[in-house]
C-alpha cells in the first residue's frame, strides 16, 4: 500500500490563507474625506417657505487609500428641497472630467468617475435648485452627501451636510385690530358728521308753518 506524505509546510500555508481570509473580512472599508471648500445661496438665508432656492457647494475629496476614492463605493447626496433638479460636475485638477444631471431628492455619483491616482487633485462641484418646504423646521438641510459601500451601506467617516435657517412666518392677525408695525383696516369708510346750519333749521320751520296754516285755513271753512 502507498501512503501519502503530508507536506511539512502544508499545515502553515493553510493557515496562512484562513488567516488572511479572516483579516480581509475585518477590514473597515476606508472612506475619502469629504471636504466643503465653499457655499453659495441664491437668494441668500434665512429661507422662505414655499419658494425657490439655489444652492451651489464645492467639495474637495481628500484620499484616505491607494487611490482618490475606491471605485467600488457610490457619493449619495440627499435635500430636503421639493422638486429638486441636481447639477453634478466632477473636477481634476482644476478642469472638467465628467457631468451628470439628475431630479428627486436624491442623486448618485458613481465611485468610478472620482477614482484617480492619489497625485491628482478631485473635487466636486454640486448644485441644486428647489422649492422650500411649507412646513419646514429651524432649518432645512439643503444638501447631505454619504460614501456607501459597495453594499449600499454608509461608511464611517465620509459625510457632510449643509444646513440653512428658515425665516419664521408672520402671523396672519384676523381679528382687525393692528399688530405690530401694521395698520388695522377700517371696516368701512366713516362720512364726516354734518353739524346742522341755520338754513336747514329755518327751512324746517317755514314748512311746518305752512302745514300748520293750512290745516287752520281747512277748520275755518
């Protein structure tokens, strides 16, 4: 009968490859640093309820790995704005590498348009123009940017948001009365009170003479 002989180094190259299996399964995907280098309102805040906004953001991705950014995770970018319409613009150094268009509330940049050598300089230039929520709060948050795996999971670390306050409304006052700094309307313009002339008075008085005269007149007869 042949036996076969187990390799001396058998054993440790197993457990080699279970332990670099194992060390792979714990490693924290590193994300990019999200940097926000610059903020532009038009109009300017606070915000107003229930009107339009423009909002332009420049974000510098700062590399934390071999490369930019891993290819294999997305940039989630979220706001709060209705009916919002995205303007996406991806930048090495300093000019133009990629556009994208989107609308919703949510837009996506994938991983692989942001993915460079770490010798290169990425920024991103995002804007977005929408309608103030009526029923907003304090503040609105305009623009949420989020690093997801490849899963679709949030990682650690790359994330940023841009937030703005939102002008308090006005009271509408329905009782008339004035509030302040405001003029309560007149229900009805007043007519100026006529302070009776002699010529009215006497006017009266010759014509209850002369239906006095005539019922005396009448009794003579």
């Amino acid at each position: 009968m042949v036996r076969l002989r187990r390799s001396p180094g058998g054993c440790g190259l197993v457990a080699l490859l279970v332990l670099v299996a194992l060390l792979s399964l714990m490693v924290v995907p590193s994300s990019a640093t999200l940097v926000l280098t610059g903020t532009v309102f038009s109009p300017q805040p606070p915000l107003v309820a229930a009107s339009q906004q423009d909002v332009s953001c420049s974000i510098a991705i700062l590399p934390s790995g071999a490369t930019t950014f891993s290819r294999y995770h997305t940039l989630q970018m979220q706001t709060d704005l209705l009916n919002a319409r995205w303007n996406i613009q991806v930048q090495v150094n300093g000019g133009a590498a990629a556009q994208q268009s989107a609308s919703g509330d949510t837009a996506f940049v994938n991983g692989y348009l942001l993915s460079y050598p770490t010798t290169n300089d990425v920024s991103l230039s995002v804007g977005v123009n929408g309608t103030v929520p009526a029923g907003s709060g304090a503040t609105v948050t305009v623009l949420q940017v989020t690093e997801l795996d490849n899963g679709g999971a949030p990682v650690p670390g790359g994330n940023l948001a841009v937030t703005a306050p939102v002008a308090t409304p006005v009271p509408v006052n329905t009782t008339g009365s004035a509030g302040p700094g405001k003029v309560a309307p007149s229900s009805s313009p007043s007519q100026p009170a006529r302070s009776p002339g002699f010529p009215a008075d006497i006017g009266l008085f010759a014509a209850a003479a002369g239906i006095a005269l005539c019922g005396l007149s009448r009794q003579r007869r």
